[in-house]
C-alpha cells in the first residue's frame, strides 16, 4: 500500500500532467503534437504516456463502486425560484460515497466543479 507522501506525490504529478494535456490542447491550430511536445522538452511517447495515466485516474474516480449517484426528477419551479430564471435551489443530483459521504449537486453547478469534486470524492477518507 502506497503512504500518504506517495499518494501526495503521485496526485500532484497527475495534476501537473493534467494541465501540460490541457496547454497542448489549446496550442494554435496550426502546430501539432510532436511540435508542441519539442517545445515542452517532452517526447510525443512520454506525452501520450502521460494523457493515458491521467485518463486511468479520471476513470479510477469515475468507475469507484463506493461512489452512487441517485437522479433526481427536475424540480417545479416555485417560491425557492432566485432570481426569476426557472431554477429552484433544490438539488439536481446527488452523489453518496464512502463513510457516509453526501454530496447534493444543484443545476447551476458547472462542469468544472463537478470534475473537481469528483475529484476530491476519490481521496476522502
């Protein structure tokens, strides 16, 4: 079993990697992988590497059997309507984890703080 500096460390590289596939998505149109890659100091063999360990992870978090979502049916709009646009403050779904972990989703939430607390879903204890 892997100690807690390990799983700290392997967590704060895949992080970094992350980022490193997302700057090499967003490079100009007209360059391509192994140029960006050249660029990075990276080879395109270590950089696809990297794009498969970070899928592993994404998919590790995303697969875990302690992980449930439950759907919930879309709420009438009412009184708990904010500000006039339809969406109530009920959540929209909600993810039960590990040691009793609840975690209620609302429809503003965006894709971007769904991934993260998927996230850190993965690391509670």
């Amino acid at each position: 079993m892997k100690s807690q500096t390990s799983l700290v460390a392997s967590q704060v590289r895949l992080q970094h990697w992350a980022e490193q596939i997302k700057d090499c998505q967003n490079r100009p149109e007209d360059m391509d992988v192994k140029t960006w890659c050249d660029q990075n100091g990276l080879t395109k063999a270590n950089y696809y590497y990297r794009v498969r360990k970070v899928r592993e992870a994404c998919l590790s978090v995303c697969e875990d059997p302690g992980v449930s979502f439950v759907e919930l049916e879309q709420p009438v709009a009412s009184a708990n309507d904010v500000n006039g646009t339809g969406i109530n403050s009920s959540a929209g779904a909600v993810i039960k984890g590990r040691n009793g972990l609840s975690i209620e989703l609302y429809n503003t939430a965006s894709q971007k703080l769904i991934q993260k607390i998927l996230g850190a879903c993965a690391y509670a204890q």
